[in-house]
C-alpha cells in the first residue's frame, strides 16, 4: 500500500467520524430544540466523503429519512463515489 493510499484511507475514515458526528448531534438537536446543522452543511459532508456512514446513521437513527434529499442524494453520492475510486484503482494500479 503506497502512503497516497493510506492519506486517503486516513481522510475517509476521518470524514466518516466527522459526519458520524453531526448527524447524530443534530438528530439530539431535533429532539433537545437546540440549534441544528444545516442541511446543505450536512449534504456537503456526505459529497465530500461522508454519504455512506451518513446514509447508514441516518437509516439507524431514522433522522431524515423522510427527506428526498437525504434519501435519493446520498445513494447517488455513494454511487458517485465507488465510480471514483475505481477509477483511482485503474489509474494507480502498477501491474
């Protein structure tokens, strides 16, 4: 495993927590009324790397999930990015 991969094993995981995070604190919001995350805050976690862990957490806590947004935008961010690091694969790989 090149240090390139491992920087980007490091980041998605990171970004994971960090959306992990915020999901569930603004679900506690929702319920506490207290100040909330802003939806866009929370999409653009998810499309920089964080739609998977947002989708799992937000499908186990049931936060948003009436939300079409959330529903149908995340799937396709994942979508978006396997397609990404697939190609990252192709490109990198040495053999």
């Amino acid at each position: 495993m090149s240090k390139a991969d491992s920087l980007v094993i490091i980041y998605l995981c990171t970004i994971s927590v960090v959306t992990v995070v915020f999901t569930v604190y603004d679900k506690l919001a929702a319920k506490l009324d207290m100040w909330r995350i802003p939806e866009n805050y929370l999409m653009s976690l998810g499309f920089f790397g964080g739609a998977l862990a947002e989708y799992i957490v937000m499908r186990l806590i049931r936060h948003k999930t009436q939300h079409k947004k959330f529903m149908l935008g995340l799937p396709f961010m994942i979508i978006l990015h396997l397609v990404v690091l697939i190609v990252y694969l192709f490109l990198t790989d040495n053999h």
